[in-house]
C-alpha cells in the first residue's frame, strides 16, 4: 500500500470476531511496526463506515461472512498511530481461512489464555472490555 496516494493516512477499521469461545486473529505476512497478530483489520474506503469495512476486511482476508453487531469504541492506535475502530462481528457463514495470501501468512482461533502469547501488548481498553464479558 502506497503512502503517496494521500497524506492523511485513512482510518482502520478491526473486526472482533468470538466464536465457540475463542477470538480470530489473523498473522501479517509483513509486521507493521511491532504488530505481527492482529484483527482481521483494513482501511476504511471512501463512504464506508467503521462497520462496513469491517465486514468486507473479514471476508477480503479470512474467507469469513460476519455481521458487524456492535461498534466498541475508537482511539488512535499508540504503535501505529492510525485511527482504529473496533467492531464486534458474529459469523453468519463460513470457515475462516487465509483467503489473503498476500497481507497474511497464518490465522488463529485464541482461547484467553493465549492472547498473550499473540499479542504481547495487550488490546485496546474497550477490546478488552468485550472479551471479557463475550468470552
């Protein structure tokens, strides 16, 4: 993705997505700064929404069908320093894979005692606010 196309770099919307107990995570081929583990997460387009692009970045990168159900909140992001926001997402249909060869190399279904060894850091307050009463 080329930064030359805008200065202002868009918004990125993250689908939180928990099933059967576990959280999908998906692995960046290529780490942006120390995030190697993350959402399935895109930039938002032009006249989408933080929740539209969730669900279309889901299906672009895992092969899933979800329906966003709940916008958790907004901050910018302290690695990256983009604009996330944080869409809680059910599955409709599907079986998660890596359907984006090329953005991932691997995806995973964490249990909570996990997450830590995927995303070391920890997730953003209101992430972790979900997960505590969705899982």
């Amino acid at each position: 993705m080329s930064d030359a196309v805008t200065e202002a770099k868009p918004a990125i919307a993250a689908a939180i997505i928990v099933q059967d107990g576990k959280l999908l995570l998906v692995q960046r081929r290529v780490s942006e700064g120390s995030l190697s583990w993350q959402f399935p997460a895109g930039a938002v387009e032009a006249g989408e929404t933080f929740e539209d692009a969730a669900v279309r970045e889901t299906v672009e990168e895992a092969g899933l069908t979800v329906e966003a159900v709940k916008m958790l909140g907004e901050r910018v992001h302290p690695n990256t320093g983009r604009l996330m926001g944080y869409v809680a997402c059910e599955v409709k249909s599907g079986t998660a894979y890596v359907a984006d060869t090329e953005e991932l190399a691997d995806l995973a279904w964490a249990t909570p005692d996990k997450f830590s060894d995927y995303v070391p850091y920890g997730f953003a307050p209101m992430v972790q606010d979900y997960l505590a009463t969705a899982l």
